[in-house]
C-alpha cells in the first residue's frame, strides 16, 4: 500500500476548527494555541493546495467552494477519529482479548470460571484460541496465551500458574491397584496433533517404572487430553493425565491414582507482552487467569 499524501495534521486539524467556527481566533481558542499560528497554517494548507479556502473579510472566515468541500471530508474524518478513540478509552464493549492455549486447559482449567471474569467485565470479551501450536501474541492471532514450557519465550512476560505432573489415574471401579493389573486392562494414549503439543507418555513412564513386559503400543488412542479424561472417567482404561487439570476428580474420587512413579514435566505459564499490561483489558484477563490459579494451589 503506497503511503498516504496529505498535508499536515495540524493544518488540517486549524482549518476545520476554523471553518467551523469562521474564525481564526475561535479556532485558536479551541486547539489553545495563538490566532497567529491558526492563519500560518491555514496559508501553509492553502499553499500545500494551491487553492484558496477562505475569502477574508474583518472578522470572519467565508468558505469558498473548495473550502466547504474540504469542511465536509475533515470534519467527518475528525469526528471518525474522535468517536474511535472514546471508545477505545472508555467503552469496555468493544474490548475483546484473544486468550490461546491447549483444549485440555481450556476445557478443565479455564472454561468453568468463565463466570467469575463476566461477573467483573461483563463488556469484556473473551475469545479462546485452542491451538496445540504456538500462536503469535501480535495482537491479531492472539493477545495472550498459557503455555507449557519451560518460562523462557523471548520478548514476553511469563508468570507460572501451575506445576504439571503426570500420574496414572483410572476410574476406581477397574479395582487397578498393581503394575501388574495394567496387563489386564487397556492403556488410554493421548497423542496430540503437533510435536510441540506433546506431553509425556506411557513410553516415558515404563521406562522411570521398570515394567519391560508392557505393550504400551496397545490400546486407544486420542488427540484430545480431554477426550482421554472422559475416557477414563468412564472406566474404559487406565491413562497419563496432568494432576493439575484432573485435581476435582482426584479429590471427589471419580478418579484415582493407583500407584506410582510421577512424571514431573515442564509447568504452564500465563505468557503476553510486557507493554500490553497497560490496557485495561488485557489486565483483567492476567489477573482473573491468576486468582485461578491462587484458588487451585489453595484447594491442593
């Protein structure tokens, strides 16, 4: 896109104050500087132009045809700029945030608090980029994300929400209580979509416990952590799951942890750039994300 030609901004902030006003000492009152100044830069935009925009007659400014065509563009223009910039300042309905992160901590860690961030900012809009890809905070594809990882992305703030150990978890009605049981019933896999989604799995966790005679290729296979969640909520197997995003369960005993050994893996991060932080909106976002996590550290 070629750049915009247009003579300055100032000029033509004194001409549409002035032609509105028909005075140059009105025009200067408004935008506070001197009438002097007002008719330099209502000569400068006429020189720019090659046109003349005023007839002058003592005391008042008289628009001539190119003038008032000038009037009507600027002030519209003006009044654009004027109406967007209110908004942005003091409308909270139009503010959105682009919140990206994995389906697992969408769907277990964040959706069910959604309340509590309406309840706050109900004119704050909430947009949930699910994604097992790093996604761009740039302001388009997302503003802020969670992340699992290590804390050290370049260029963003990253405060830690939670610590991810795996464990094996089942339903208690399987009766798993041994390693040995694990030969008995079927082995749930949760394999995302991208290499840079993957966690930890039953390969990892076979080697830390020593069980060589498990075939850890069998069994059911999701793309979804969710979706291994439900399944073994529903006694269809035994599965590596995130303590964290499985806690409710643990503690309600929907779910059990039959034995050992824990995985430690890489924690998750509340991840946006630093200069974002001023805007009202993106606070709200990081402080509600963060008094989810005081209320899940509070409740282990």
């Amino acid at each position: 896109m070629s750049a915009r030609k247009l003579p300055s901004l100032s000029a033509l902030r004194a001409f549409e104050a002035a032609a509105r006003h028909r005075s140059a000492k009105a025009a200067a009152e408004e935008l506070s500087v001197t009438a002097t100044a007002i008719s330099h830069q209502l000569r400068q935009l006429e020189d720019y132009l090659g046109l003349a925009l005023f007839v002058r007659k003592p005391r008042q400014l008289v628009l001539t045809g190119a003038g008032q065509t000038l009037l009507a563009a600027s002030s519209e223009a003006f009044d654009t700029l004027a109406d967007t910039v209110a908004r942005l300042r003091h409308d909270p309905g139009h503010q959105t945030v682009t919140l990206s992160t994995i389906p697992a901590v969408a769907g277990r860690f964040l959706l069910p608090w959604v309340c509590l961030l309406r309840d706050h900012h109900p004119h704050l809009n909430l947009n949930l980029q699910i994604s097992h890809d790093l996604t761009a905070l740039d302001g388009a594809a997302a503003d802020m994300a969670i992340r699992y990882g290590d804390g050290h992305w370049p260029g963003l703030v990253s405060e830690k929400l939670f610590d991810n150990v795996f464990i094996p978890a089942c339903s208690p009605a399987l009766g798993i209580t041994r390693h040995d049981d694990l030969h008995r019933h079927t082995l749930l896999h949760y394999q995302p979509p991208s290499h840079s989604g993957a966690l930890l799995s039953w390969t990892s966790w076979q080697k830390l416990a020593r069980v060589p005679d498990l075939d850890i290729s069998a069994g059911l296979v999701f793309s979804d952590e969710t979706h291994t969640i439900t399944a073994a909520l529903g006694g269809q197997g035994i599965a590596l799951m995130s303590r964290a995003l499985i806690s409710d369960e643990l503690e309600s005993g929907r779910l059990v942890q039959p034995f050992g050994p824990e995985l430690p893996a890489k924690p998750f991060h509340l991840v946006y750039p630093e200069e974002r932080l001023r805007e009202h909106a993106i606070a709200a976002v990081r402080e509600w994300v963060l008094g989810l996590r005081s209320a899940l550290t509070a409740c282990r």
